[in-house]
C-alpha cells in the first residue's frame, strides 16, 4: 500500500507540474504552432496521469484492467 500510495503520489506531482505549464501557454493571446502543440502535448500528459493513477488503484484492488486499443 506504501509503494501504492507513493506511485500515486508522483502521478499526482507530475500532473500538477504539468498543469502549472499548461497554464503559462494558455493565457498567450496568439500562440504559434509550436506553443498550440505545447497544449496538446500537456492536455494528453494530464489525461495519462490520472489515467495512471485510475489503474494503479484499480490493479492493487484486484480489479483486472482488459488492455484495448481503444
């Protein structure tokens, strides 16, 4: 339950980080290509870590998580 707790812990900090970044693109009034891909890029490393975080809790219940690509 410690290593648990301690892998959710580092989701949660790298999804908090990564918000503060999201946070300095957004508010830019005409963002380029590069910083639109920047808002993609931290929209999709947010929705990984709580996706993380959802089957690290899910898997040390038991709860078998089936694998799709979809």
């Amino acid at each position: 339950m410690v290593d648990l707790k301690r892998r959710v812990e580092a989701e949660i900090e790298n999804v908090l980080r990564t918000q503060k970044d999201l946070k300095t693109v957004l508010f830019v009034e005409k963002k380029t290509n590069v910083e639109l891909a920047a808002i993609a890029t931290f929209l999709l490393n947010i929705y990984n870590g709580i996706e993380n975080i959802l089957k690290q809790v899910l898997k040390s219940r038991g709860i078998k998580i089936h694998r799709s690509e979809t």
